[in-house]
C-alpha cells in the first residue's frame, strides 16, 4: 500500500487554518439542476471533518470543460445549493480561486466555515498546472486535502500541483478509494476475476494488457467479446466489433496463456437482428451459430451460469464495463445475474468486490447491488487507468 498522509495524519489544532480542499462537484446535470448527489455526499465526511476541527475550508472544484474561460453556465455557484443541502451548512460562494477576492473572504469567515471557490477550470493555469497559478492558490492555504480521485488522473493545478507546495493529506474518499483499490488489485487476496466488458477493446487494450498479468480470471464481455470471438476466427454476423484489432486480441490472449490467466469468453449469447427492446427475433444461441444477419447483445445462460462458477472459486473481483447492451431489455440479464451472484458472495465474506466506471455503477444499480459490493468507485477515467496499472499524478503527488 503506498504510503501517503490522512485526516489522521493532520495537525492537532487546526482553529483558524486554512484547508484547500479539492473534491469533485463535477455533478450530471438535466434541466440546469444537478440529477445526482453522489459525489457531494462522498467529499462531505472529509469536508465536515476539517470545518468541526475548526478549519477555514475552502473548496477547489472543476465543473464542465470551459477551456481556461469564465462561463456563466459553468460557475460552481450553480451547485452551491446542492453542496449546502448535504452539507446541511451554508456555503459561501467565492467568485475567484486566488487574490484579494479570496483573501477578503477569508477574513469574513469564522473557524469551521466553510468556502466555494469557483470553477478551477475557468483560469488556463489550473489544466497548465501552472506554477504561479498553483502559487497564488496555495498561498491563501495552511494545507491541502485531496478527496477527488475522480480527478487523480489529470496533472492539475488542483489535483497535483498543491500538493507540492502545501502540506498534502488524502481526504477520507480518496482514502477509502485508495484502500479498496489496493486490495482489489495493488495486493489482492488471490484467486482474482477480473471482468472487463463495455463497447470497445479499443478504449481498453491496456487495462487488459495489464490484468492479464495480474489476475488468474479474465472476463471479457460485452462489445469487447465480439472483437475476441472474431480473432478466434468464430462468425459474429453484424455484432458490433473492431476486426482491425484482431492482433492485438490475439496476443493479449497469448500473454494470458504465459501467464496462466483464463480468459473466459462467452459459448453462449444471446442475439436479435434488431437492437431494440424485446425485440421479436431475439433468441440464444451458441456462439457458432450466429447468424449473418444477427448481432450478440448479451452473453448467454450458460455463460453466466459458468462464470458465477468461477467467481465461486475466487476471493477477489474487481470489474468494469457491462457484459451485455444493458441500457435496452432484455440485454442486461447477464450483468445483472453476474452483478448479484458477486453481491451475494460479498456478503457471506468469500469475495472482495470492487468495480468501477459510469456504465458498472449504472449496471449495478440496476441490479441493486451498489451497496453490497465491497467499493463502487463511481469514477471514470481515473478508474480505467488505475486498472492499467498506471501512477495517477494526484495520488504520487500525495506519497511525499
Ligand atoms: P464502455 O463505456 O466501454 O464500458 O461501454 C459500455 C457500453 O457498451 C454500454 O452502453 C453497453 O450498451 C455497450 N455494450 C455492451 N455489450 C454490447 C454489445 N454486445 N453490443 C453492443 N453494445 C454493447
């Protein structure tokens, strides 16, 4: 487990301090109101934690892509209600992220306030990682609290940058990320499945490059099993597939095999001429008698029912991607009886759980299995990379 500071790790008295937090209110948003408040319920332990020890907390959030550009659609003071309301404290806006703005803030607040700095991306130095701008940030600050793994990927002003200059600590999401992610994969209890589905192998060559010498279960599902079948020279009809990455295929499947990784591919599926919900010519059928006309959309009964076999021998799980087109019926059975037999082992203590990723948390949640899980990591790109074994800058940047 690599070595980095927490909240535990903080100095006793913080009365008056400044904390620069940096959390993820990057929030979905339908109808200019955030749809989901997942990730301001996931930063408000850490957040509450600091502002009852008496810290000036002043939160450093990107919202949307503005491109180094003020963008009144972008400003963070559009989810400044939501954060309040699970906060269950008033949050004071700041129109800035450094200078006398912030500096008059400041001296308006009392120990235990708690400050929203505005969009981090609307100033081209925080993408930059700019030096004066990380500057002009951390000298309003005492510390740094890094909560947002979600953004741990990017070498940002605010995800990378102040750590260098601040006292850095992970905050408590991160460090529960941090935690279920080394025991998923940084030191897992073997045997370990990894399941990989989703659309294309082309968004995910190097996680599987990197699993194949990590675990002992390789599941592909999924788009992703189509472009597999077809390198094994198996007919897949109109199935959606990257026949340009035959090769790639082939020898992520011989590095499986030096390994002593499975790679378990579907024998069964379940295939339409349509992609529709419940569509009339929908059928199951073995992965050899795919007709020219048709497309697999899931993996099949039997499929399933071996790879819940499988999961049953193993101790740890760690997944991404869905095995099937899960959005449109029914073509997230398999994922959904994959996703619950993996909740059920969970919970009778044979199986470490940890899956990752917009479409799994969606798929799980479909399954109503989010909570029995052992983590959901709803992050996106920082959760593929760590699956690719790769350092995230906002984590190194939190091991000095
Ligand atoms: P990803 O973002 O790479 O994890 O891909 C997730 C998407 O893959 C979801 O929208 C699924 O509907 C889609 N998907 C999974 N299996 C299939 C399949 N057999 N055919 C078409 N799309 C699929």
């Amino acid at each position: 487990m690599p070595v980095f500071k927490t909240l535990d790790d903080l100095p006793a008295d913080l009365a008056g301090k400044v904390a620069l937090v940096r959390v993820d209110l990057n929030l979905p948003m339908s109808e200019g109101r955030a749809s989901d408040l997942t990730r301001v319920e996931a930063v408000a332990p850490t957040i509450l934690e600091l502002a009852d020890a008496g810290a000036k907390v002043l939160l450093l959030a990107h919202f949307g892509r503005p491109q180094g550009q003020r963008h009144s659609t972008m400003s963070v003071s559009l989810v400044q209600g939501d954060v309040e309301k699970v906060l269950g404290r008033e949050v004071m806006f700041i129109s800035e992220v450094a200078g006398p703005v912030v500096d008059q803030s400041l001296g308006i607040m009392r120990p235990g306030d708690i400050g929203l700095l505005e969009n981090t991306r609307f100033w081209p130095g925080e993408e930059a990682n700019d030096s004066d701008f990380v500057r002009a940030i951390a000298a309003h600050g005492d510390l740094y609290v890094n909560d947002a793994f979600s953004a741990a990927h990017r070498a940002h002003a605010s995800t990378e940058g102040l750590a260098h200059l601040l006292p850095a600590y992970a905050g408590r999401a991160m460090q529960a990320e941090l935690e279920a992610l080394d025991r998923a994969l940084g030191n897992p209890e073997p045997p370990v499945c990894a399941v990989v589905g989703g659309a294309k192998v082309s968004t995910k060559l190097d996680v599987l490059g990197h699993l194949v010498g990590k675990v002992q279960h390789l599941v592909i599902g999924g788009g992703m099993a189509n472009t597999f079948l077809a390198a094994r020279g198996v007919a897949i009809g109109k199935s959606l597939a990257e026949h340009e990455l035959a090769g790639q295929a082939g020898e992520i499947m011989e590095a499986a095999d030096r390994a002593d990784c499975t790679v378990h591919l579907p024998y069964d599926v379940v295939v339409s001429k349509e992609f529709a919900a419940n569509p009339a010519s929908m059928r199951t059928c073995h992965v050899h008698d795919v007709g020219a006309d048709e497309m697999i959309l899931d993996i099949g009964p039997q499929a399933t029912e071996a790879l819940a076999d499988v999961l049953k021998t193993c101790r740890t799980l760690v997944w991404n991607g869905p095995l099937g087109a899960f959005e449109t019926p029914p073509f997230e059975v398999a994922t959904v009886s994959l996703a619950r037999t993996a909740a059920a082992l969970t919970k009778e203590g044979s199986l470490v759980s940890v899956a990752g990723g917009g479409d799994t948390v969606a798929a799980l949640a479909m399954a109503g299995v989010v909570e029995d899980f052992t983590f959901v990591s709803t992050a996106g790109g920082a959760f593929l990379e760590w699956m690719e074994g790769k350092e995230l800058p906002g984590v190194a940047a939190l091991r000095r």
